[in-house]
C-alpha cells in the first residue's frame, strides 16, 4: 500500500503507533478483533480499522502539494475535499477557496476563472457536466484531480454495464457529491436509477414485477431516474453499484432482493442474463471499516463515541451500526466533550446536535471509539485524551500504548 506524504497536522503520535503494531502483527487483514486499551478507569475498544482511507489520504496530498507548486496562483476546490470539518477548515486556511458547496450551488462563479486558476476535483469526483464547464473556462482540473480511483471503479462499472444493456441501479443518496458523479458517468452510456434503501428497493421489485405501474415509479422515484427512463423497457437487465460510503451488507442485501425479483419474473435460466454481478464495486476500505465496526457489536460495552465530520455519509452509517445494541455519542471533536461529562452529540436522525451526558457512572466504563474514513487519527488522538482527562485516569494514553 503506497505511504503518503500529508502534513504533520493529520499524523497522529498515538493512535500511529497502535495502528503500526496491528499492520505488523496482521499485515494481510485476517484479524479483525478489536484492540483494548484497559487503564484504572476506563477500557478503550477500538476497532480494527477506522480513520483516513487510501483516497483521503491521496486527496489530502495533492492538495497540499497543489498549494506547495504553486506559490502566488488562485487554488480552488471544486467542493468540501472531503467531509471533515478540521481538513476543510485547514485547507481553507492555507488559502484555498472553495467553488461550491455540497449541494453544488455555486459559491464563486465559474466564469470567473482563468487559465491562471488551478481547480482541484475533491475526492467524491465530478459530474461529466460540471466537468466539461471547467474545461471551458480554461483552468487547470487535470493536475490535482483527486478522484477516489474506487469512486473511478464503480464509475467504470457503471458504465461497462450501460454498454450491455443493463440499467444501473445506484444504491446512494441521491442528494451526495459521489451518487450524483456516478450518476452523471452512468448515464453515459445507459438509464440509471438512485435508491437509497431497502424501502426504496422492495417498490422497485414491485414495479419489476408489475404490481406497480409506470405512474407510480415516476412519482416515487422522481428526480432520481435518468430523463427518458422507461420502467416498462429498462427493468429487464439490471446491475446495482454502491456509493462507496454506503453500508456494504445493505447492498448486498438490496441486490440479493432485486435478484430474487428477477428470478421469479424471469426464470432461474435467465438469472445471470438479467442481474450482473456487481460485488467487485464495493470498497475495501468502506468493508474493513464497517466490519470492524461490526466486530464491535460482540463486546459488553457502555457506549461508544463516533468521531468525524457530521456531514460524512461512511461516518453516520457506523453510528448506525453501533446504535443498534448501545448508546453512540456522535461527535466532531474533543471539543464536545465538557468538563462534566456533558457532550454535544450529533443525531443523525434529527440532523442536529444534542446536550446529553455520558454515562460514567460505572469503573471501568469500556467505551469502543472509532472515526470516519474523513477523519484524522490526530482529531481521534485528543478525543481519547480528553476523555482520560475527564476520567481523572492516573495512567497516561502513551503508557498503556508503549506496553501493548
């Protein structure tokens, strides 16, 4: 796996360590138990994998190398690099703008560009559309393109699939900087779809299997088809793909559904013909992360605290995860953690912050502390020291790391 060159802002002195220790003791990802971290007050879980992924990480370093080439140039970003406060905030302070933000509106005109200007395409890549407007104006969006190449995959998959004939299920939301880039690349070469859930994917089923008519499906599925789609004509051959920061099992639960739709409609015989197989545009790192975070599930816990950006879709799916058997305090940093216990807690169902207050009563409390792939180890390192502090624990975070 290539190493990366990123400031010393994102390295973290702590959680570096313990992630080092893992990657020599399993460099071929076969463990996935969690990692302990027990001290006089409080024992730590951790999962096996959390934190910044192969794309973040390639993100981060061409933005900071875009600025470090080119002293004196205007330097944008297309939209949030990826969906970390801290990584956002700093990128901003070392003087680059942003054009757009997440629901595409713009935020400087793009015709206000030059061939002068650098634009750097964020992580979650771009619409073909969009894309062909920043050509025009001259700017140079080659560069420090940072594309997540297993965004680039599904992208690829997608439209390998239009060109069979196939109609692209798109398991996303459809609002995401990503859903709407695959969506636009998809329709390249055929009809596409965006469901975001299960819900969404039994009405589907039911309009393949013409207990649903077309009316319905416009009406249930509307902004979210490609103009011209024809469920009567494009529902024979399907593939589904994932937003890559969708939950992986769901996925595959949605496509194991939809196949078995066709299998009835359509006959055993015909199964292959009619669904592909799409298992090869999942993410790695999205699978190790929520695996991990599953791995979680099977310790006695207290309750756990999610670090990362409230607007990171991979971020919010492991709070769900997690919230299925304990308390979650989802949070951006160690700022929201307050002397007495209090925390500010993002609830992702109400798409708001909450004052709550954790539970400490018990010694040791465990607590599993895990993050988003669009969140630095660093951010994660003072989540834990703020947590010891509040403790009172006497043992140091590097002590007990030292000695695992």
């Amino acid at each position: 796996m290539k190493q990366f060159d990123i400031p010393a802002f994102y390295r973290s002195p702590i959680i570096a360590k313990l992630k080092a220790k893992r990657k020599l003791e399993d460099p071929r990802k076969q463990d996935f138990t969690p990692t302990r971290l027990l001290f006089d007050t409080v024992e730590f879980v951790l999962p096996r994998h959390f934190g910044f992924c192969y794309g973040v990480e390639n993100a981060i370093e061409k933005s900071y190398c875009a600025l470090q080439e080119n002293p004196g140039k205007r330097i944008f970003l297309l939209s949030q690099m990826i969906h970390n406060p801290d990584v956002n905030e700093d990128l901003v302070a070392n003087g680059i703008q942003f054009l757009q933000n997440t629901q595409g509106q713009e935020l400087i005109p793009f015709s206000t560009l030059s061939s002068e200007d650098i634009v750097i395409i964020p992580a979650f890549g771009t619409t073909v559309e969009i894309e062909e407007v920043l050509r025009k104006t001259g700017a140079n969006i080659t560069s420090y393109n940072t594309t997540c190449p297993f965004v680039e995959k599904v992208w690829n998959r997608s439209q390998k699939l239009g060109e069979l004939n196939h109609t692209v299920i798109i398991h996303g939301k459809h609002d995401h900087e990503e859903t709407r880039a695959t969506f636009s690349h998809s329709n390249l070469t055929g009809p596409s779809l965006v469901i975001k859930n299960m819900q969404e994917a039994v009405f589907l089923g039911e309009v393949i299997s013409k207990k649903r008519n077309a009316q319905e499906f416009y009406a249930f599925f509307e902004g979210k088809y490609t103009i011209g789609f024809n469920p009567e004509i494009h529902l024979n051959k399907i593939g589904v793909v994932n937003q890559t920061t969708m939950l992986a099992v769901e996925t595959q639960a949605i496509t194991d559904y939809l196949r078995d739709v066709m299998r009835k409609v359509y006959g055993e015989a015909e199964i292959k013909e009619r669904i592909a197989d799409t298992r090869d545009t999942l993410c790695y790192a999205t699978n190790d992360n929520q695996t991990s975070t599953y791995e979680l599930l099977k310790s006695a816990l207290d309750f756990a605290v999610v670090v990362g950006g409230y607007n990171s879709s991979n971020t919010s799916h492991l709070v769900e995860i997690l919230e299925q058997v304990m308390p979650v305090f989802f949070i951006s940093g160690a700022a929201c953690l307050g002397d007495s216990g209090t925390v500010r807690s993002f609830n992702i169902h109400k798409q708001s912050e909450e004052q709550l207050v954790l539970p400490l009563d018990k010694r040791p409390v465990r607590i599993a502390v895990t993050s988003g792939a669009s969140c630095p180890d660093s951010v994660v390192d003072r989540v834990l020291l703020r947590l010891l502090d509040i403790l009172d624990e006497p043992k140091s975070l590097e002590e007990i790391i030292k000695a695992l």
